[in-house]
C-alpha cells in the first residue's frame, strides 16, 4: 500500500536506483524546529515547512530568518505554521499590542534571500551537477486543520483546498504541474499517526502528484513514505478515511483486485512524502535530523 519510512535518511536508491546523478536536485527538509537549530547538510534547496517558532514573536521568527539566511543553500524556501503567528494577518487584533503593531512587526521582518510561500507558489532555477540549469516550480501554503487557537489553521471537516469544490482558503488551486508541494500539516493517512491530517489535502495529492511532499505539524509522524498510486493504496487510505467498517472492508477487498489485475494505476507516478518535524518527543525534548532527499 505504501512503502515503509526507511532507516536511512537518504531516499535516492528509491527514487533513483544509481543514486543521485548529474540531473537530480538536492533538497534539504526541515519543519517544526520551534527555535531550535538543527544541523541541516548541504543541498540545492533547504525547505522550512512552518512552526519555526514557538509563539510566533517577531523576535523569534526574525532570529529563525537570520539563521536560515547564513545557511549555504542557493535556495530557501519557507512556509509559517500555526506557532508561527506574527505570519498571519488575521490575527493582528489578538496581538498583545494591538493590531497596528502586528502589522508593523510583520514588515519589519528581514527576509533576506528567503523566498516565502503562503498560498502561492515560485519557480527555482537550479543548477545540476552536469552544470546545465533545471526548472523546479514549488507551492506552498502554512494551512493545518485546527487544533487549539492558532494561526493558518481551519476547521477538521472543511475542506481548505478545493479539492471538492468547498470554499478556497489559498489564493488559488495548486498548480497541476507542481513539482515540489510544501504543506504545514499532512495529508490523512500518511506520517499523521493514522488520521490527524487532512482528507482534503489528501485529495489534492492525488490530483496534482507532486514529484516531492514536504510537511510536518505531527511530530510523531516524522519519517518517510513513497506514495505510490493505485488501486489499493486508494482502498487503503479509504478505509483510514472512514474508519473502517465494512464499506471500508469492501473497499479494500476491491483495491486488491484491483491491484492484482493492474487496473486503475497512475502510470507508475509517485510522491515522495516527507514529514520533517525536528522536534519530538513527549515535551519536545527529541532533536531530530533534517531529511536530504534527491527529486
């Protein structure tokens, strides 16, 4: 159904069974560091998948921005979370210091040489190890379903992304042709702890299939999975989605079939799904490494 998050932090001998080549792109996923500074190995691009920090204070979020800036990585890209609330305009009424302050605090921030996403997406020039340049287009978006009072977050049920024809909560549709998808929170079924993640981003997956996933807001849920899509893995995230019950069982009895005919695959398309949250454990007393992966 999927494949199991390997040992190993390096995911090339899946995607690329040589390992990477003259034509591969390195990227460098981190996620949920909450002001912690982790070692992050060198790379084509270094990717910050939200919750930077730990209340989201201008402080905070601008001593992160500095110390993603000094990193080697020809290019960095971003995305806030839901810790990271200084990012989202709609809650300038509940700074402390009032709304006018928030917005102050926001455009003071120094970005650098950052690029930061939400809701819209970038196109990265990136020069290969056969020194021609590749294209790599990149979207992303800080949304997670709702837990707590936090910022970029929306009701579990609702769907933020479209993907059933509900209310947009981004600026637009993800694009089809995205090559590298960076989400705070997770798709359901998948490096979420087997539900808390979203069915509706899920879809989106599906739709687009990006070459490469990156999320975190679950820090259980760190590791690796190929999505691979088919019949079965269909039945199998259905019967997540549904918790179970016999029309879960049908479904998966139907996606083995399925899957032992060869019917109903995507021409051996594949995502590689990357939940990078650094932080872990209990109280987040666990540092984790980053997560180099090759596209």
């Amino acid at each position: 159904m999927f494949t199991p998050r390997p040992n190993d932090n390096d995911l090339s001998a899946l995607f690329h069974p040589t390992g990477p080549d003259a034509t591969t792109v390195s990227v460098v996923c981190i996620s949920d560091t909450h002001n912690t500074r982790p070692d992050a190995p060198t790379g084509d691009i270094l990717i910050h998948a939200g919750d930077m920090t730990q209340s989201g204070s201008f402080t905070e979020i601008q001593a992160t921005l500095d110390w993603l800036n000094v990193q080697p990585h020809a290019h960095k890209i971003v995305v806030g979370g839901n810790h990271d609330v200084l990012l989202d305009s709609t809650r300038d009424a509940q700074h402390v210091a009032g709304a006018e302050v928030a917005r102050d605090e926001r455009e003071r921030l120094d970005w650098g040489g950052i690029i930061y996403l939400e809701g819209r997406g970038t196109t990265v020039q990136v020069r290969c190890g056969n020194g021609e340049m590749r294209e790599v287009k990149v979207y992303g978006s800080p949304r997670s379903v709702r837990n707590g009072n936090w910022a970029f977050q929306y009701p579990r049920g609702d769907d933020g992304w479209g993907s059933a024809g509900g209310q947009r909560g981004d600026n637009g549709e993800i694009p089809e042709d995205v090559d590298i998808l960076i989400t705070h929170g997770p798709p359901k079924a998948h490096l979420d702890l087997m539900g808390l993640g979203c069915e509706h981003l899920l879809r989106e997956v599906w739709r687009v299939k990006p070459k490469l996933h990156v999320f975190g807001h679950v820090h259980a849920g760190y590791g690796l999975e190929v999505l691979r899509f088919g019949a079965l893995q269909e039945a199998y995230e259905g019967v997540v989605v549904s918790r179970g019950g016999m029309k879960g069982l049908g479904q998966l009895v139907m996606g083995l079939v399925l899957s032992f005919l060869r019917v109903g695959g995507a021409g051996g398309r594949e995502t590689l799904l990357v939940n990078a949250a650094v932080v872990g454990g209990l109280r987040d007393e666990q540092s984790r490494r980053a997560r180099k992966v090759y596209i």
